[in-house]
C-alpha cells in the first residue's frame, strides 16, 4: 500500500438536492468540505473528478485540486478510474480510494479504515461497515446491509451486500459505507466487467465484485458518516458543522 489516490467523484444532476456539490456547509461549498476531510486522512493526494466548470472552479478557487471528466459515465467507479488516468498517468499510485461526494463530516479514521484489509494481498478491494443500532433502520432497504464473516487479520470478507434484512436470526446487522480502496489493477478489471445479474437485481455496483470473484475485505467504523442527499440532509450537516 505505497500510494494511495483519493478520488471524490461529482456531478451536478442530483434531483432530489440540486447543485449539490456547490451546497455552502459552513460558508464553504459540500464539496470542498469532503475534499478536506479527504486531506485530512493523510494517506495520499486528493483529488475532485467532476462534470461541470462550477464545480471544478469551486475546487480550484478554495486551493483544492480537480479534473473534468466524461459526463456521461454509468457510475462513480467509472468516473474515478478516468480520473486516475488523467491526474497519474505514470501509474504511481497503486491505490485508488473512491470517496463520495456528499459525506461532508466523514472522519478521516474512516477513510483510511477502508484501506486497512489491503494490508492482506489476496484482498482487491478494501471497504467499510458499522453496526445498525437503531432498530428502525434494521429493515430499511436504504440501508445496505453487508453480510460478512470476520477474518483473522483484523477485516471481515464479505459474502454479500444487499437491501434485504439480512443475516437473520440472532446477532447484529451492519450497515455498507460506500467508500471503496481499489486496487488499481482491481478497479481497471471492475469497469471493464458489464453490470452483474445480482447488481442489477439489488442496484448495488459492488455485487460485480463479488460475481466476478474479486474479494473485498471490510473494517468496522464506530458510527455512519451523514451523507447528504436532500434539503433537510444538508440542514442536519449545517447544523452539525456548526
């Protein structure tokens, strides 16, 4: 794990908050605010793939560092693996960390706990999980529940992600953080796979993943980072950065 690259994919077509990487949090833009917290993980260099010239002159104009990319791409991994080729074209960087946009007042410990099951060379792609504790939430299909089963190295290896309530019977349930470490080599297999049955079944991209036999090794946050996705998200976040 010599060099890993954050990559914090962006766009503008969010339909249920819009223009929502240019949302002030704190008198500065959403955006810009992941963008810190991502230099504030201190694994690596950071970086902004977006769509659109306000978002790139957001970035540009609070110091921060951003490329324009396709803005026809399926998803966010595609987006950060043309991302990575256009800022690393020497392949310096054998770790390609996706963080999404929208998780202002994500702590830096969890970003750089979805690097933590990389250490194992037999995992491709390293993530992260935290216990469901609110029961409401425990048959929510919003969130993600990651079936897992723990390892001796410290990670869990998942077996499936999906929006059912899942495992049953006794035990605790956990909830999938979409924050993805990506062997380079891993990431450039995963965009090149089409979308899986499963995938398209549970409309979770990681399930290609785990159809295609790469392994993903997941660590355990204490709490969920708050991501932002409506106008009463972006008022909590306001009120806790505040």
């Amino acid at each position: 794990m010599a060099s890993p690259l954050i990559v914090i994919p962006a766009r503008m077509a969010a339909t249920r908050l819009p223009n929502k990487p240019l949302a002030e949090i704190g008198g500065k833009p959403m955006i810009v605010r992941v963008l810190e917290q991502a230099v504030n993980a201190d694994i690596g260099p950071a970086v902004v793939a977006c769509d659109h010239d306000a978002i790139f002159a957001a970035v540009q104009d609070h110091g921060g560092r951003a490329v324009m990319t396709r803005p026809d791409h399926a998803s966010g991994s595609d987006r950060i693996f043309e991302a990575a080729a256009l800022v690393d074209e020497t392949q310096a960087h054998d770790i390609i960390l996706n963080l999404q946009g929208d998780v202002p007042l994500i702590d830096p410990d969890a970003i750089r706990a979805a690097l933590a099951p990389l250490k194992d060379p037999d995992i491709a792609i390293g993530t992260i999980m935290t216990e469901i504790t609110d029961p409401r939430f425990r048959n929510d299909p919003s969130f993600v529940k990651a079936v897992t089963t723990p390892t001796p190295h410290g990670y869990h290896r998942a077996l499936y992600f999906t929006r059912a309530t899942a495992p049953t019977g006794e035990g605790p349930l956990y909830q999938h953080i979409g924050v993805y470490a990506f062997r380079r080599s891993a990431l450039e297999t995963f965009v090149a796979l089409p979308p899986s049955p499963l995938e398209k079944r549970e409309k979770l991209e990681q399930l290609r993943a785990l159809e295609a036999d790469m392994r993903i090794g997941v660590s355990i946050i204490d709490s969920a980072p708050m991501d932002v996705n409506t106008p009463e998200d972006l008022e909590r976040a306001r009120a806790a950065f505040a």
